[in-house]
C-alpha cells in the first residue's frame, strides 16, 4: 500500500528533527472539559434550599 502524500511530509520533518505529531494529539493541557459545567437558569429557578437563591428575603420582625 502507498504513503499518502501527508504522511511523506511529516516522516521527513520528523527525519529533519521536527517534533512527531502523534505525540500531541489529544493532549488538553490539564484541561478536563467535562468537568466543567456552564452555569443554567436551574441553578436560579430551582434552588435546594433557601441559601441557594440570589436574593435573601427580609426577615419579618
């Protein structure tokens, strides 16, 4: 079977002393997306208890 053109290229920068790109491909940097969540209107609509809410209600005396 043939090389592709592609990787002809990157076999002779690799021989030239480029870097392999293999070796940075999925590589996020300590990144962890699914981690990190967006905040949503849930978090406003919803709330667990009284705490959660944006706003504190006056305390009637």
């Amino acid at each position: 079977m043939a090389k592709s053109l592609a990787r002809k290229r990157m076999e002779k920068r690799m021989r030239q002393g480029s870097l392999d790109p293999r070796q940075q491909r999925g590589n996020w940097n300590g990144v962890k997306p699914v981690t990190r969540i967006k905040p949503d209107k849930r978090k406003y609509a919803y709330p667990k208890n009284d705490d959660d809410r944006g706003f504190k209600p006056a305390i009637a005396v």
